[in-house]
C-alpha cells in the first residue's frame, strides 16, 4: 500500500502514550482518539505506519464493549 492509498490521520490528534510502557522508553504504542476512528502509532516512529481502526473495534480490543 502506498501513501496514497492509506487513510489520512486526522489533524490536530492528542497522543497519548500506553501505561504499560516503561518509563527508559522501548517498545511504546501511542493511541489517538479522533472524530471518525483511534489511531495507533509506534512512539519511537511517530511519523511513520498508523493504525486506524473504528470506535467500536477499539471498545472490543480493550474490553469496553
């Protein structure tokens, strides 16, 4: 998949990094909430890949449902 073809990360995202990461850094997710989907990201790649699943899978993956 090029760039072209991924869903745009919404503008103006409040990041927020997992607490289950470690306080030296490493492996850390970061997860966004926006008006249409939550976004995923690796904090140590914050420009790079982004997840972007639906409200609804979000609420399922963490127990919310």
């Amino acid at each position: 998949m090029n760039s072209s073809e991924s869903p745009a990360v919404e503008p103006g995202l409040a990041w927020r990094k997992s607490s289950y990461s470690g306080a030296e850094g490493g492996q850390c997710v970061e997860v966004a909430a926006g008006t249409e989907a939550v976004h995923v990201r690796d904090s140590k790649s914050a420009a790079g890949p982004v997840i972007r699943v639906s409200h609804e899978a979000w609420a399922g993956f963490v127990g919310n449902s």
